[in-house]
C-alpha cells in the first residue's frame, strides 16, 4: 500500500492545474457522490459527467479506492497507447481518487516490438490471467484476487448447468465444453459489462451485478434462465441445455453471501430450470 496524501481544500485547484500542464488529462473523481472534476479555463474545477465504468470494481478507479493506493495500467484507444495512474488521495478526510493520463508517443520506448504488436501482446497477456479460455468468462484467479472490490455488487447469482453429469456422461467432455462456452457466451449477453460473469469449475457460475435493484433481479435472472433454454449448441441441437439460478440481493453484499445464493440455487435445483431470488 502506498503512503496516502492529504490535500487541504484550498490546495487542490492549484495542485490539478500544476499536473494538467504535464499530463494529457487528470481528473478528479469522488465516487461516493457520483461526481468528476476537472481545471476548466478560468482555473475553477469543472464538474464532468462520470461513467458506468468508474464503479465497476474492476476499474483502476475503484481497485485505487478500495485498496487505498495508487493504481497503473495501460490503456488503448485505435493507435495511441496511454498510461493511466489512479492515486487514492484525501481531501480534508474525503476519499478522493486522482486520475492522471500520459500518451505515449515515443516509438523509441518499444525498442524491437512495433506499438501494434505491443498492444496486442499486453491484450493478450492480460486475458490470459484473467479469462477462462473455454468460456470466456473471469476465471477462479480472478474471483480470487479480487474478492474485495466484487463486495461492491448489490446482487449475487450462482449458476449451475442442470443434468451436468449426464451430459457429460451421455455425450462426452467434447460435447459438455461445447455446452459450458454456449452457457458462458450466453450468459455474458444478458448483463452488463460492467457486471462481473465468473466460470468456477465444472458446472458452476457466478455473477456479481452492480447497482442492481432488488425489484428488476428476478426479472434479469428470468431473462438469462430463458435465454439459456432457448439456445442450441453448434454442432450439436439435440443437446438441450437449461440453468438453475440462486439470486440474493443486498445493499451490503458480503463474499460469504455466495454461501445464501448457493442455499437458493439448491432450492431451485429441485425443480430444474428455475429460478429462487431471496
């Protein structure tokens, strides 16, 4: 964890239009209120409308907040290549993250690697530790790593593919993998990005939905569970596929809350393509 810095009030404007003279772009962001700021043109700080993104728990905004400490990466845009740092900060003990973004225009830095294939290989590297290659989704090592900013979700619903060892059984791993990359891809079309869609193992899934509101939760799951049972596998349409679902909501979501989805999906095992919401 990096040391934490505390600003006064009156010593933040200055500090913004100090690092908007050597950055691209810096921002300041204050999650709790939904709000961006940054040095408009008479030095005053503009508010600036603030994406979906910056509450998903996989942004670098948020991973800087929950961790308390300051966040780098690297993002793409078409050709330009551009390093982003969010820096946990207080504001007169109001929890700030500062977001500052270099371009970098220097081709010289990629030494024998081209700028392509510099961003095709972090692309991919980055997906290898964190995409399961068969469904697509986020893997255990992402679930792992980051349980602590996944407690920001509102909702959990745990997935099992039914009748999962008789597929296996009746018509083999190949087929059962077909079926498990159907599922994940299906699944991942009905939420949104920023949700998170885990692949655990074997017949198991999880997803973590943000801001989700507890009367439209059983009326999303509804739309997964039906979508499922309406998909055909390729190569394969007599393979019918169908999903039980345990959904629990909570305004405070705890990762032990995995164990009360897991309650309501058995429940909704004993029927089979079906859903149980608390």
């Amino acid at each position: 964890m990096s040391e934490n810095i505390s600003f006064k009030r009156d010593e933040i404007i200055p500090f913004l239009k100090q690092l908007s003279r050597m950055f691209t772009y810096v921002s300041l962001l204050d999650v709790a209120a939904g709000k961006k700021y940054i040095t408009a043109e008479n030095g005053e700080l503009k508010t600036v409308s603030v994406g979906e993104d910056a509450s998903n728990p996989d942004s670098i905004t948020m991973r800087a907040l929950n961790g308390k400490t300051q966040i780098n990466k690297f993002e793409f845009l078409k050709q330009n290549i551009f390093f982003v740092t969010a820096k946990y900060i207080l504001i007169e003990s109001r929890e700030y993250v500062l977001e500052s973004v270099s371009m970098i225009n220097n081709d010289s830095l990629f030494k024998d690697f081209g700028k392509n294939d510099f961003i095709r290989l972090f692309n991919e590297y980055s997906d290898e530790n964190y995409r399961d290659p068969l469904t697509t989704c986020y893997n255990r090592r992402y679930y792992d790593d980051q349980k602590q900013a996944l407690q920001k979700a509102t909702a959990i619903a745990r997935i099992d593919l039914d009748l999962y060892r008789q597929i296996r059984e009746t018509y083999g791993p190949m087929v059962t993998e077909a079926a498990l990359k159907t599922l994940g891809i299906t699944i991942q079309k009905c939420v949104r990005k920023t949700d998170s869609v885990i692949y655990l193992e074997g017949e198991k899934f999880l997803i973590f939905f943000y801001g989700m509101k507890q009367p439209v939760l059983k009326g999303k799951l509804e739309e997964i569970r039906s979508a499922i049972q309406r998909t055909v596998i390729p190569q394969h349409p007599a393979v019918k596929l169908s999903i039980s679902i345990g959904g629990y909501f909570s305004e405070k979501i705890s990762i032990n809350d995995i164990t009360k989805a897991q309650k309501l999906l058995d429940e909704a095992r004993l029927h089979l393509n079906f859903v149980v919401v608390n």
